[in-house]
C-alpha cells in the first residue's frame, strides 16, 4: 500500500511539474546591437503575458545571418535550429523545406491576414501557401539632411519632386574641390536597391520573377533607369556604391555629413535621433509619368518545420504580428514601418517621435508598394550574387556603360535561366 | 634555415625486436585516427562529391563529370577568377622575391641597427591578416583615405588635373590594392630567409671577385644571386602555392568587388559552397585548382634543374 | 670603416628608414584613428593626431561585441590544436624514425602524399565531416580537424632521426621502453625544433581565418579574425570603433613578439620552409 501511495505520488509530481514546465522557444534573428535591445523588450513583454513559454534569442549579424542558418538547418539536430525565425526571402527556404505551413495555424485561429499591406503577405507565400508573416514592410524614403539643404539653398524635398528635380538639387548639394576630390556628395544609396527606379519607371529584371523566362533589364525601361542612377554617380552626385560600403554604409556617411540625402528605410530614425540629427523624410521622387514602386517586402517570421513544440512558436508568432503584441513595440520603438496597417495608421507609428515629422511619407509610399525586387525561386542568390549584381557593379563604377553592359548581362541571364531549367 | 636536409645515413639500431611492430602502431595510432578523419576520408570525399549536385539539405544528385564540364567550358565567372587568380600569383611572387632579396642584402651589409629593422619589417608577418586589411580599406579610401591625400593635396595647391586612383571601386586599381596589402603583409618573411641564405655565403667568394675587380653590381649578380638559388627556387614554390590560394585579403578588403574584378578561387570556392549551396560544383572547382598548382609546381621543379645552384662537396 | 663606406651606409640607412616608414604607417593610422572622435575620422586633410585620446572608444568598441569570449576562444584553440599536434605528430616521428614495422615506407609516402593537397581542397568534405560528427559550431571543430598534420610529422621525423641512435641503444641496454626513450630522450634532444615548430603552429592557429569562419556560428564560438570580420560586416561601419578593435585583435601578439623576436622568426622561418 505504501508503496502504491509512492508511486502514486511520483506520477503525480511529475505530471505536475511537466504541466509547470516552460517551453523554449528559441528565436533567431539579424541585428545591430541596438535592435537586439528592442527584440529582447518584446521577448520580455511576451514571456510576462506567457509564463510558460520561455524566448531565447540566437542573434548574428546581418553579414553572416543567412549563411550560418542554413548550415543549422543541414545539421538536421531540432535542439539548435531555432524555431521562429527571421528570414528573406521566405520563398527559397520554403522551397527546401525547413519551413512550415502557415495556412492550417491562421484558419484554425482565425487570424486577419486582411490587414497587411497590399501585396506584402505575397512576399511570404510559396506555391499558394503562407510560410512567413513580414513583420515590416521594408519600403524606402527619401531622408534628407536639413542642414546641408539650408546651406546650399536648396528647398526641401516633397511629393511633387521627379528625378529631374532631384538631378538638379544634387547638383548644388555636391561640394566637389578643384582637384576633382569630392567633399560631399548629394546622395547615398546602395547599388543594390537599384530595383527602386526601374519600378519606378515600369521595368523590371525578369519578366516573371517566381517562373522567369527571360531578362528584362535591357528594355527601355529598365535601361533608362539605370542609366539615371548611372549618370547620377558618373557626375559625383551619388557616391559610388563600393566607395559607399567602404565609407561604411549610407547611414555612416548621412550622419557624418558626407552625403545630403539617403534612400532608407525606417530603421535608421532611432540612430539618427539618437545623434541628434537635423533631418526630415520625403517620398523618394519619381520619373515624369513614373509610378511610386516602394518594395512590398520584408523579412518575415518565419516557423521552422523542425520546432519541437509547434503549437507554442505559433502562440509566439501570432502574438509577435499583432496590434496589442510585438507590432506595436517594435513600431514604437521608431525602427519599422509595421506590416500590419492598423498598426502604422495608429499612434504607434504616427506619433512615435517627433523627428522625422513628415511620417505620411512612409504611408504614402505603402500604399503604392509594389512586389518584385527579387526573384521568388531558389537560384536567385546565385543569379543575383554571381551575374547580375556584379555585372551592375561595372557600371556602377562608371567601368562600362548600360547601353554596352545590359544587353550583355542578358545574354548571360538567359543563358543561366536555360541552363537551370526556367521557364519550369 | 634549413632546408629539408639529406636524411642522414646512420646505421640502424641494432636493438630492433619483433615487439616493435605493435608498439610501432601503437605510437602512430592517435596521429593515424586523425589523418584518416580529417585528412583521407576527406580527399576521398571531394572526390566522390565533386560528381553531385548537393546543397547540403535536399538529397545529392549524381551529375557525373557535369560540374567539372560546367566550369570549364561554360562558366564565365570561373574564366575570370581563374585570370585575376594567375594576375596575383605572378605579380605577388616576383615582387615579393626581389623586394624581399634587396632588403635582405641592405640589412646584409654589417650596418647598425640590423634588429630593429628587422623587427619591424617582420612585424606585419605576425599580425592578424583581418585586421590588417580592414586597415588597408581605411587607408585606401578614395576621398579620406591617407593613401590618396597628399595626391589631392597637391592637386589642389598646384591646380594639375592629378586624380589618385580610386583603389577599391576600380576593376584595375582593385588587384594592386590587394597585391600591395600582400606584399606588405609578407615582405618580412622573405626577407629574413633571404638574410639567413645571404649569411651562409662565403665571405671568401665575395673577397675573391673584388680581387678579380668585380663591382657591386656583378658581385650581386655573379655571387649573391647564385649562391641564394636554392632558397630562391624554395620560396617561388611555397609563394605560388599561397598566392594560388589567396583568400583573405580580398574577402575582407574588396568581398571580391568591383565587377569581381578581385575575386579569387578560394573565394569562388566559398561562394559556391556557403552562398549559392553548390558543395559539389565547389569540390570540383577545389580539385581544379589543386591540378593548377601540382601542374606550376612540377614546372617548377623541372626547370630548377637549369638555374638552381647547388653546392656541391657539403 | 673608409669613408666611402660610412656615405655608403648613410644612404643605406635613409633607404630603410623609408621602407620602415611604409611598413608602419598603417599601424600609425589605426592607432591614431582609433583615438579620435566620430566627428574628426572623415576630415580632410587627414588629421595625423587626434585632437584629443578618446580612450572611450576602445570601451565603446570592446562592448558592442564579446571581445573577451573572441580572445578566450582563440587562445583556446591556438593551444590546444599546438598542444594536440605536437603530441600525436611527436609519437608518429618517433615510430617513423626509430620503430621497424611493416608498411612503414609506404605509409610515411601516403603522409608526405597529402602535403601536396592544399588545405581548400580538404575544405569543404571537412566542413561536412564536421557536422556529421555533431561537432558543428563548437570547440571540437575548431581544435581538432586542422591538428593533423603531416607536415608536422615529416619535419619532427627528419629532426628525430638527427639525434644520435647510439642513445635509444644505450637506454633500451638499461631496459627503457620506446614510450620512455621517446618522452626522455628524443623529446629532450629536440627542444630547438619544438619550440620553432610550436611558435609556427601556434601563429597559425592564433591567426586563422577561412577554417573558424565556416564552421563557427554563434557569437560565443568565434575567434578574433571572424569576430573582427562580422564586426565589419554590421550594418554601419564607425571607423574609430572598427579601428579600436582591430588595436585590441593586434595589440598582444605584437607586444609577446616584441620580446621574443628571435624566437618569432626561427619559428616562422625554420618551420616555414615547409608550409605556408
């Protein structure tokens, strides 16, 4: 009998203390140090509404981020992949695999996919399914330094602004010495986001970017666009992209006074307020008869299809993408324009600081996102990494032309896109 | 210095028992385990995984010979690494050797202060090649970095349409800056063993051409030159196989850029196998470019025959 | 001395004077910029002297990453990985020089075989290796794959077989085991070479880069090259703070260097005849 009670009792302490027990939710991410600040406060407003799930945070920095997940991911061991994750593009990892199907989790619980921005949730599906939710909408404004403009007499930047308009401010903005030494430059933006003016001025890269069947960067529009952002560097108004990384990125050189004007997104306010800059957004100006074509992307939340407790990462993930949970911290943290709409009309994205002002620039562009930077099958990276953005590069240092190098580019484009059996 | 020495021709060990034999295993049991996992196993594996397709999460696919074929003839970015690889191995390695040689013969001549000259030129030997070239892309910056200023100084104060190069975001200019940081970074190390081969020349053959009326010049290129041959042809092999394999330098000061312009093999190696998820089409590049440099090697060692002097009578 | 010598000397001094310059201007500008405030690194011209030491900088920059872990773990490995290869390639020359066995020609030529193989082809099956042994991102991958050395094993095997034989006769006549004439008298009669080889060994490992970066992954695994390379590769680069930590990945090497420069050079030289 006493033995029976024993057991009895062992049985019961244990079932009492599993049903006590947290679960780990572990919970990958990118970020400066400063951002991993801000995902640590919304671990922590999580875990105090949800005592029995536990975040943990694996950080890496942006540079190494992608490379170090997916040689988690070939380790196949569920104890060291993480379980939610933030990934872009969500496309080529679902392709492999390791991520797990959303749909069956937002039926189940009815969660409104309805109020994210038009086009963005796109941007996590894959072959009709949803695998990641965007936490932001990564799209681009103009910010611009108040100061410089007020010295060089230039009148701020608005929405009626074209690409002429913004030629002719770079001219008085660049403060280029009699050597040919430039002192200042107009405008700093990375090579990569040259996608920005060819949406603009209604081109594109492929003609399909999920089952492409040819490159599309040697019609007009696209050449016409990359021969602005071209000439823009050739006449010293934009500081050359591999000179821009070696400065140490746009947002070193904005602050630092080298450059008026970048092309951004909203995760620099924080830094910028923090150094006490003087400096407003606009929306980024357009081609005459053009289109706003800000990038309807952003990295996602994604699941992993190892996680060992499915049921609380999706608890952590729904909560992460709502108004009252994680949308709202990290929006008023002032970093990201958040995905959700009701999210970035609210306070929380409108009212958050006082600095930049002109916070309708950010919805403005929003509302006029469009889907299509990059291509939604597995051999992007190696297409972009290895033929296009190189072949850009060229140009981008002003070593060749875009009337010499496009059709070129093409040619090895298709040649790529054949060899690898597109269209499938 | 010592260059691999003849091995000696001792008698053997009179005390030799049968015993030995499993002592023998025993002693080379630990280093055999690791040679055979780390070492063997491995090179018949990038054999084997040179003929799939893998990305390492979905299952291999056996291509036969197709990366193989891939990167021979059609891919052109291997053409153009395979260029900018050759552009630094036979720029590196001259330049090394006569720079490292002249320095060697400076410090050579009795002067004062030999220590201190020597630690410093031999101090970027030591230091961490990461630091170093993240300092390098500071130093070349085109508007502020220290390279380029006193060119645009003077620009400025003379008026002369002088522009200093635009070192990292040229495709010309990008090789140099890479050759220049390694060169800095190795020139001690040639320079001490050229000092320690220079030491072991004869005082007495210099003495003998000066009697002879030799002048400096001829006595460098009559004594000096000969007389170091060996660690010369030395240093051309281990030189050629480390610019062969540069990776590095370029990684951390250009990632490669402009246009590719200073990526190398090991760097397309990289990208192959950790950015684009293609471990076998990387294999098979690995064991191209081992065919590259066992090929340069036995070059070199058949044409040391013609220039190599060895002494002979040691 | 003749006084055309003493002009002669003159200039060769001003000729290295020069070259010493251009060899340490680079330290000179990451010490001077790793000193100055954010405001005065993009001055033009440069400013050789920062206006005032911003010592906070080297703060500011050891805080923004876990400098200490990095320096744990590279002194971690670089001894253990010398310690491990020293070990198992001494006992391996040992046999190769001293003990008869059969297959022993033949199997030193497969060892001397694969210092043919450059280390990038053995890269990657490694890599792979690595993860099916579990041992991705930890310190097993970073000590043990790169401590087999064959090169180690050929070096150490010439210098053993140096030493006379007459001694390991004379030891086995007092009924020494191989294991005791291994660890008393070749051990001992090989110090010269085991040092230089460890020096070499041990700059080698402390300076790696390719092998950390591939199979590290967390911020708690990385050695100092791979935690200053993902420093740089952070969204916004501060020179001043970049500079500072590349100050601090320098700064000890140099400073053991300094002391035992003799040392230094034998290792690097001696041994690096061999390898690079």
């Amino acid at each position: 009998m006493k033995r029976w009670l024993f057991v009895a009792t062992l049985v019961f302490s244990f079932v009492f203390s599993l049903s006590l027990a947290q679960t780990t939710v572990t919970w990958a991410m990118w970020g400066s140090p400063e951002e991993i600040a801000t995902h640590q406060a919304v671990a922590d407003a999580f875990m105090a509404s949800h005592p029995d799930i536990n975040i943990e945070i694996w950080s890496q920095p942006w540079g190494d981020y992608f490379t170090k997940i997916q040689t988690l991911w070939a380790s196949g061991d569920s104890s060291v992949i993480p379980d939610v994750m933030f990934l872009s593009p969500v496309v080529n990892y679902a392709a492999d695999g390791v991520l797990e199907n959303l749909d069956p989790y937002i039926e189940a619980s009815n969660y409104p996919i309805d109020d994210y921005w038009p086009g963005l949730l796109e941007f996590g599906m894959y072959d009709g399914h949803v695998y990641g939710f965007p936490r932001d909408i990564g799209l681009e404004v103009l910010y611009y330094n108040k100061d410089i403009f007020d010295e060089a007499g230039v009148d701020y930047p608005d929405e009626t602004w074209t690409w002429d308009d913004l030629t002719a401010a770079a001219e008085k903005l660049t403060d280029v010495s009699s050597s040919g030494r430039v002192n200042r430059y107009a405008l700093g933006m990375e090579g990569g986001k040259y996608q920005l003016w060819i949406g603009q001025n209604k081109g594109s890269i492929l003609d399909d970017m999920r089952n492409p069947s040819r490159c599309t960067l040697a019609d007009p529009e696209a050449m016409d666009a990359i021969k602005f952002f071209a000439d823009m560097m050739n006449n010293n108004y934009a500081m050359r992209d591999a000179n821009l990384g070696q400065a140490g990125g746009d947002a070193a050189v904005f602050q630092s006074g080298q450059v008026a004007m970048i092309i951004q997104n909203a995760s620099r306010i924080s830094a910028f307020n923090a150094a006490g800059m003087n400096y407003d957004v606009a929306v980024v100006p357009i081609p005459e008869g053009g289109q706003r074509s800000a990038s309807a992307a952003g990295a996602a939340w994604t699941m992993s299809s190892f996680s060992d407790d499915k049921e609380a990462a999706w608890t952590f993930l729904s909560w992460l993408q709502s108004t009252d949970g994680g949308q709202a911290i990290y929006t008023s943290s002032g970093e990201i324009l958040p995905a959700l709409q009701s999210t970035a009309k609210s306070d929380a994205f409108m009212g958050a600081s006082d600095t930049p002002s002109n916070r309708m620039a950010f919805i403005t562009e929003g509302e006029n996102a469009k889907v299509g930077r990059a291509g939604f099958f597995p051999e992007w990276n190696e297409l972009s990494g290895s033929i296009i953005s190189p072949a850009l590069q060229a140009i981008w240092s002003g070593e060749a032309t875009p009337e010499d190098a496009l059709p070129a580019l093409c040619e090895s484009v298709d040649a790529f896109l054949a060899q690898n059996g597109y269209p499938k | 210095m010592s260059l691999p020495s003849q091995t000696s021709s001792r008698k053997r060990s009179s005390g030799w028992r049968p015993s030995q034999q499993n002592e023998a295993y025993l002693f080379l049991l630990p280093s055999l385990i690791g040679f055979a996992l780390f070492v063997l196993v491995p090179i018949v594996g990038a054999f084997v995984l040179s003929f799939f397709k893998w990305n390492l999460i979905s299952p291999a696919q056996f291509i036969g010979l197709d990366n193989y074929q891939q990167l021979l003839f059609q891919d052109a970015v291997f053409r153009k690494v395979l260029a900018n690889t050759f552009v630094y191995a036979v720029s590196i390695v001259p330049l090394q050797l006569i720079s490292g040689l002249i320095m060697a013969v400076a410090l050579n001549q009795g002067i004062r202060g030999l220590e201190l000259y020597r630690l410093i030129y031999f101090m970027p030997v030591i230091t961490n090649i990461v630091a170093v070239a993240i300092v390098f892309q500071w130093l070349l910056n085109r508007d502020f970095g220290v390279a380029n200023a006193w060119v645009w100084q003077l620009a400025e104060a003379t008026g002369w349409p002088i522009a200093p190069p635009d070192w990292l975001n040229s495709s010309f200019w990008a090789k140099p800056a890479v050759i220049i940081l390694t060169l800095w970074k190795n020139i001690g190390f040639t320079m001490v063993i050229y000092l320690a081969a220079l030491q072991g020349v004869p005082e007495s053959l210099y003495d003998a051409s000066k009697v002879d009326g030799a002048s400096g010049l001829q006595r460098f290129r009559f004594v000096t030159i000969p007389m170091v041959s060996a660690t010369t042809f030395f240093l051309v092999v281990i030189q050629m196989i480390g610019a062969f394999q540069l990776f590095a330098e370029p990684f951390v000061m250009t990632r490669g850029g402009p246009a590719q312009a200073s990526l190398t093999i090991v760097m397309y190696i990289y990208q192959n196998a950790f950015e684009f998820g293609r471990m076998g089409k990387a294999t098979a590049l690995a064991w191209i470019l081992f065919a590259i440099i066992f090929v340069f090697t036995l070059i070199q060692t058949r044409l040391q025959r013609r220039w190599v002097h060895y002494e002979t009578g040691d | 001395m003749t006084r055309r010598k003493r002009i002669g000397h003159i200039f060769l001094h001003l000729f290295l004077i020069i070259g010493s310059l251009f060899m340490l201007l680079p330290f000179f500008w990451m010490l001077s910029t790793s000193l100055k405030e954010a405001r005065e690194v993009f001055t033009f011209p440069p400013q050789w002297i920062p206006s005032k030491l911003n010592w906070s900088n080297y703060t500011k920059a050891l805080t923004a990453m876990p400098f200490g872990r990095f320096y744990l773990n590279s002194f971690l490995v670089a001894i253990s990985t010398t310690a491990l290869t020293i070990t198992t390639s001494s006992l391996a020359a040992f046999a190769f020089a001293r003990l008869r066995f059969k297959g022993r020609e033949t199997l030193f030529l497969v060892y001397l075989a694969t210092l043919m193989i450059p280390f990038t082809v053995l890269l990657i099956p490694n890599f792979i290796m690595v993860r099916y042994l579990g041992w991705y991102d930890s310190y097993w991958a970073l000590i043990f794959p790169p401590a087999f050395s064959a090169f180690a094993t050929f070096l150490l095997r010439q210098n053993f077989r140096g030493i006379p034989v007459e001694l390991d006769d004379a030891a086995r006549m007092d009924g020494a085991s191989s294991f005791r004439i291994w660890w008393q008298i070749i051990m001992p009669n090989s110090g010269p070479a085991l040092a230089a080889l460890a020096i070499f060994l041990f700059l080698g490992n402390w300076n790696e880069f390719l092998w950390p970066l591939v199979v590290t992954n967390s911020a708690e695994m990385r050695t100092i090259p791979v935690g200053l390379n993902s420093f740089q590769g952070q969204y916004s680069v501060k020179w001043e703070l970049l500079m500072a930590a590349a100050v601090v990945a320098m700064l000890p090497i140099i400073i053991v260097y300094m002391f035992a420069q003799k040392w230094f050079i034998k290792g690097i030289t001696v041994t690096g005849m061999g390898g690079r």
